[in-house]
C-alpha cells in the first residue's frame, strides 16, 4: 500500500502475479515501460530485476494491490490436464487485461481472511484456481513455457540461477549459453527476449542492489563495490550513480532515512 506517488526504486521481482485493487504503478524492466492498474494486472515467470514507482495514490485512495508467488509444479500440473496449445517464444513478464474470472477467484481468496478457519482447506484450491485462470489467459502461453523443464524459457531461467548465485563473478557468454544449453547467439538473443535486457545488464543490476543492501547495513562503499565484483571504485561509483541516482554513500545516507523500497 502507498499513499503518495513515489520516485522510481530499483527491487527484485520474484515469478509473481499482481492485481491492483486501487491505483496505478509503472514498472521499468530492461528497456520496457509497462503500467498496471485495476483493469490489468502484471505476471512475470523470471527473477527480474525491476525499478517501480506508484503513479496513483492519494491520501484517500492509496494505491493497493495483491501479488501471488507463482508455483511452476503447480502449472505443470494443470498442463497435464489442459489441451496442447502451439508453442510459443514469449516474454517472462507481461501485463494483460483483468478477466472477471481472474477478479472473482482473487476476491473469493481474499474473503477467507476474513474466516481463517476455512484458509487451510480453501486456500490451496483458489490458488490452483488462479493459476488455471492464468493459464487459460492471454499470457497462458507465457506460463505454459515457464511451467515445462525443457522450454527456451526454463532454459534461460536456469542461468539466471547462475547469475544470481554468482554476480560477484566475471561472467562469459559461453559458459551461461553452455548451462542452458544453447548457442551463445541463440542464448543471447532469448535471454533478452525474456528480460528485456542483456546477460551483462542483468548481471550489473543484481550488483548493483546488492552494493545497496551492503551500503544500507552501514559496509563501506569502496567494501561493497568489491564484495559484488567491481575491480575499479570509480566504475563502481559512476554505474551505481547513474542507477540510483546518487553517489553510493550519498544514496546511503538518504536510504537509511527514508528506507525505500519497492513493492508489488
């Protein structure tokens, strides 16, 4: 919930669903813009790195919204119930019109806090609800790719895996195109395709919120440039900036007063 625009903040998105009760927010992925608000809602199949602000929220309506982790087994095995559909080479993340089936399981869900006695039983089956209204959606295909082990999607995901476990690394092309078992041409070009960025721009995005995390828990800057794999602090300084707007200790500073952070 937010009861004010805000200024872009960079966060981690996790494979999610958001549906947006009141109000509006933008997200920046990659080189996209996308907005969602109460007639759409948002759905990425990837880890993302995201810069998001609230574009509508007042004091009297503040912005709300609902997000639903997103569980691969539990796709997989609705496909297993579901008709082919012709293969598709989409996006990990995209935004789509609600659909009153989509609105009605949500609100059936959220009724439940309201007798938690019932969320144990219920719960789990308006979830599997959900996702089966997801995947009978417009970004169906999106999630029929992300559900199945041996889709370009998948594959891609598997070195996103990589990146996230080994940021402070150097990375070469050839040895993530190797673990998802393409090309280096073939990878980059889906690579991108899913995230809206290159392998390499990934990869300094998760450098970069991490540097932050570390800078925001009071490491040194010239430390947190290190621990994330900057060999040159002048790099580190001049890349962070130009993500975050300000020099790393100064954005420190400013974090640990206001404590941003981004939110469904």
């Amino acid at each position: 919930m937010a009861h004010a625009t805000s200024s872009p903040t960079p966060g981690l998105f996790t494979p999610m669903l958001v549906v947006v009760l009141q109000g509006a927010k933008q997200l920046m992925i990659g080189d996209r813009v996308l907005r969602y608000d109460t007639a759409s809602y948002f759905v990425a199949s990837l880890d993302l790195p995201v810069s998001g602000c609230v574009i509508e929220a007042t004091p009297a309506e503040p912005y709300v919204a609902v997000s639903l982790s997103l569980d691969c087994d539990a796709l997989a095995g609705l496909l297993a119930e579901l008709p082919e559909r012709p293969a598709a080479d989409p996006s990990g993340f995209a935004v789509s019109a609600v659909t009153p089936e989509l609105l009605d399981a949500w609100s059936r869900l959220l009724r439940l806090l309201d007798t938690p006695e019932d969320i144990a039983v219920l719960a789990p089956m308006l979830e599997r609800e959900i996702h089966y209204r997801l995947l009978q959606g417009p970004q169906g295909s999106l999630l029929r790719q992300a559900a199945r082990a041996d889709s370009r999607l998948s594959q891609v995901r598997h070195a996103i895996g990589w990146l996230k476990s080994h940021y402070d690394r150097p990375m070469r092309i050839e040895a993530l195109a190797d673990l998802a078992g393409m090309s280096p041409a073939s990878f980059h070009r889906h690579f991108r395709a899913a995230t809206a960025m290159s392998p390499l721009q990934y990869q300094k995005s998760l450098r970069l919120q991490e540097a932050r995390r570390l800078l925001i828990a009071n490491t040194d800057a010239s430390r947190a440039g290190y621990a994330v794999g900057y060999e040159s602090a002048s790099q580190f300084s001049r890349e962070y900036a130009r993500m975050f707007g300000a020099p790393p200790a100064r954005d420190a500073v400013r974090l640990r007063t206001t404590e941003e952070l981004v939110a469904a």
